[in-house]
C-alpha cells in the first residue's frame, strides 16, 4: 500500500513536471510550430493515469 502510494506520488511529479514545461513554453511553442495549446485532457485531468500514461494535449495549429 505505501509503495503504491509512492508510485502514484512520484508518477503525478513526472507528469505535472511535463505540465508545468508546457505552460512555461507556450510562446516558444507558438513561435517555432505555429501551435497553442488549448488544453490538457485524457487520464491525468481524470487522476487516474499511471507510469506508462502519457499526457493529452489539445493543440489549436495555425493554418499556413
């Protein structure tokens, strides 16, 4: 149960990691790939993702 728990624990730091890089990318990611992240969804918004999950984004792509 607690090895479980720092499973979870270490695997929401991973990908609340990747979250946090995403934000603070925004306008680079705007810049280089014409590209706005509109949203983050899949199982980590449902909390129930796990050491092979990967993070859903929803990306708006400009038209060129």
């Amino acid at each position: 149960m607690v090895s479980t728990l720092i499973l979870n624990l270490k695997e929401h730091i991973v990908i609340e990691n990747l979250r946090r890089l995403i934000v603070e990318m925004q306008d680079v990611i705007r810049q280089r790939y014409k590209a706005e992240i509109k949203g983050i969804f899949g199982s980590y918004t449902r909390s129930d993702f796990h050491a092979d999950s990967d993070l859903d984004l929803l990306v708006d792509f400009d038209e060129v």
